[in-house]
C-alpha cells in the first residue's frame, strides 16, 4: 500500500467519524427531549381526578415533542443527503457542520421554553422555537452552499450537486428566512396572536415549493414522505384506469 491509498483511508475514516459524530448528536438531542415527558412523583396512590389532570398537563410536551422529532428528522434526512456526497472534507466543511449542529442542539431548550410558557398572553417561548428552527434552516443552509461552491474538491460527481441539492431553490434561504425573522420579531413586537407565528413558514414553505416546482418540476425526492406516498399512489391509480372506449 502507498503513501497514497493510506491517505486516502485515513481521510475515508475521518470523514466517517463526522459523520456518525453528527449523527450521535441528532440521537441525542431526540433522546433528551422524550425524557421531559413524564408524569410528576407521587401519583401511586393519587386518584383518577389527579391522575387525568397530570396526563392533560402532559399534553403540551407531548405535542411540543411531536413537533420537535419532526423537525430534527427532516433536519437528520437532509444532513445525510448532504453527506452522502461527500469524498473529502475540510476545515471549513467541520466548522459549518458544528455551527449547524450547534442550532440544531437547542431543540430541547426551544420545546421546554415553548411548552413551559406558551399561553395566549405569552408568546416568547414560541419565538425562541421558531428562531431555532429558522436559525437551523439558515445554517444548514450555508453548509449546503459550502458544498456546492466547493464541489469539484469535496465531492462525488461535482457537476451534478448543484442539481441534486436543488440549490437554486434553496439559496432562496438566504433572503427569505431574514425576512421571516424580522416578520417574527414584528409579531412578538405588536402583540400578535401566538396561533399567528406560524403564518410566516406557512408562506415560506410556499415560496420555496414554488420555486422548487418551477425549476426541477420533475424532482420529489425532497417532498414529504407522506406527499411522495400520496404521488406515488396517485399514478398508479391512473395507471389502473381502464381506456373508455
């Protein structure tokens, strides 16, 4: 073996250790989060009343963690796509990859501070959840535009990345995620109504749906399981279709 293919190795292995580090961090981070959700000491001998009323205070959390898995999921499937091309790495490439990391940690802090304070007088805890998710968004963001300007040095199949990443509908980020920002921090600022914070990423995810349609109408390997499972079952219902004669 030359000096070649064991550096060759040692950069495969290093690679690999980034990559399970990042996963090890996601599993993590869904693990903590479960653990909020349990019912407080000394229920034994409490009755039903009690016992209910400990349940619905669960509720919040429960649902704050439904959420939350979601998200991190999505943010978990994304990362692996983006690492999947992969053949070399960086200094840079590892910082981007801990600044991403590092947003995505303060998931449980964002779902305790939302589940714990959220009311329809108090709206802060769901901004801190919202900045997450958007602040995780703008940094995976850049990680995503790291590898495409850096292709023909780090990855598989460099004329294809821009492509396959989609990135002419995601550098799209770079705009309008300021803008949900600002459009967040003017809801927190007028008072707005919680059930109205999530208007912002509801038209956001329009947006970017939009724009995705319009310049790789035929890619849907990013859709939403459930949307592919949907597609992919309508074809074949007009597949089945018998001619009318």
């Amino acid at each position: 073996m030359n000096i070649k293919e064991e550096e060759e190795i040692k950069r495969e292995f290093q690679l690999e250790r980034v990559i399970l580090f990042s996963d090890a961090v996601f599993a993590i981070i869904i693990t903590i989060m479960v653990l909020e959700i349990k019912l407080p000491e000394g229920l034994r001998h409490a009755g039903s009343e009690k016992i209910r009323e400990a349940f619905l205070e669960l509720i919040p959390k429960l649902l704050g963690y439904i959420t939350a898995f979601f998200f991190v999921g999505m943010f978990w499937a994304k990362h692996l796509k983006l690492f999947s091309y992969l053949k070399d790495y960086t200094t840079t490439l590892i910082v981007y990859n801990l600044v991403f990391l590092f947003f995505i940690s303060l998931f449980p802090f964002a779902v305790s501070i939302m589940t714990g304070t959220l009311s329809p007088s108090n709206a802060i805890g769901l901004m801190v959840y919202f900045i997450v998710i958007g602040l995780s968004m703008l940094s995976q963001t850049l990680l995503a535009g790291y590898l495409v300007r850096h292709a023909h040095e780090i990855c598989y199949y460099p004329a294809e990345i821009e492509k396959n990443l989609q990135w002419k509908a995601q550098r799209v980020n770079y705009v309008s995620l300021p803008i949900l920002f600002a459009y967040l921090s003017a809801c927190l600022y007028y008072g707005v109504k919680p059930e109205l914070y999530g208007f912002g990423f509801i038209v956001w995810g329009i947006i970017i749906s939009r724009i995705r349609k319009k310049y790789y109408p035929s890619a849907n390997d990013d859709m939403p399981l459930i949307a592919r499972l949907f597609s992919s079952r309508k074809k074949q219902l007009v597949k089945d279709v018998p001619p009318i004669d």
